[in-house]
C-alpha cells in the first residue's frame, strides 16, 4: 500500500511541475547620430539606444586615431549617450565606436564618422 502511494504521489509531482519558459534577450538598438565637439575637453555625443525588453542599457566608448590602427577603449559602462573626455584629439580622430549593452548580454555595436563640431 505505502509503495503504490508513493508512486501515485510521484507521478503527480511530475505531471504538475511546469516547465519554466525562457524568453529570449533581445540586444539593444543601434546609436546613431554621432558628434563630437572639440575644446580643451572633447565631447562626445551619440542618440539613446533602447531595449526591446526594458532593459537599462550601458555603452562602451572606443576611439580610431588611424585607420590601419586599433580602436581603444575611452570609457566604459556609462549610464549616458555623452562623454567628456580630459584630452583632446582634435583632427585625429577616424571614428567614434559605440558598444550598447543591456547587461544580461544583449550588446550592439555602432561605428561612424561622426559629425565635427568646432
């Protein structure tokens, strides 16, 4: 009697777990509309990208001085479409790189030329 009811109580166990659903991350959108204004401290602009799932979305800012050369990497993890730089690289740089990343491993990358404002 005791081993027909744990095999009854054992088969609805399984039967009445669900499986969990995994909803798939989406990555954040592109950034567009990229500029910089030079000064003593360079300024760097970009638009909002957003994520199709509400997620906060942080960008990495990468700099190319040389077409031929490495990007490198100017800042990380901001919070804003902006950045403000201690250096200016007025008339090196090539391209300005956006990586928009949602944090749960969505990330976009974003490359132009970007506008010059002086």
């Amino acid at each position: 009697m005791k081993k027909r009811l744990f095999i009854a109580i054992s088969v609805l166990f399984l039967f009445s777990c669900k499986k969990e659903e995994v909803t798939p991350n989406n990555a954040p959108s592109t950034v567009s509309n990229f500029s910089i204004e030079y000064g003593s401290d360079d300024t760097y602009n970009w638009s909002d990208a957003t994520d199709a799932d509400g997620d906060a979305v942080t960008y990495d800012l990468y700099l190319l001085k040389d077409t031929g050369a490495k990007p490198f990497k100017v800042s990380e993890n901001l919070t804003i479409s902006e950045y403000t730089s201690g250096v200016s690289y007025f008339g090196t740089i090539r391209a300005m790189i956006v990586v928009a990343k949602d944090g749960k491993g969505g990330e976009t990358t974003s490359i132009e030329y970007p506008t010059i404002i002086l």
